[in-house]
C-alpha cells in the first residue's frame, strides 16, 4: 500500500553543521528502515517562516486495507 510520511525540520537549524544531524537524521533512518527502493517519491516543501517539509511516498508491501469509519448512530448517537 503507498502510504505519506512527512517530516518537519527547521532550515535554519538544518543548515548549521551541528543542527543537520538533528534536523535530517530522523529522515535518513525512516530511509534506512523502509529501505531506499521502496520510496517512489519524495517532494520538499519550504515556507517563508524557516520551515522545511519533506513529503516522503512509500510502499509498505503490506496490501490495502480500507480506513473504517464509524458508523453513526444518528444525531444523538
């Protein structure tokens, strides 16, 4: 199933060479752990406030399973 991981970091703190390990080491183990030629994509995402997002696309070989949602049981449940 293709499924989203998206991490923030801080550009600011990213781009000194002490705050990189902080900023994208989280990022390179979620990398590690689904394994490199599981990703299909990966999109960065910069604002104007210093904020930085990476939009991760996987698959996790596990087959689709459908979200469930609640049934609702009317107005007054």
């Amino acid at each position: 199933m293709i499924k989203i991981k998206v991490f923030t970091i801080s550009s600011i703190v990213a781009s000194k060479a002490i705050g990189e390990d902080e900023e994208l080491g989280p990022i390179e183990d979620f990398i590690m752990q689904i394994g490199y030629e599981n990703i299909k994509n990966i999109k960065i995402q910069s604002t104007t406030t210093g904020t930085g997002y990476y939009h991760i696309i996987y698959e996790d070989g596990l087959p689709y399973t459908p979200r469930t949602t609640p049934k609702k049981k009317g107005l007054f449940g």
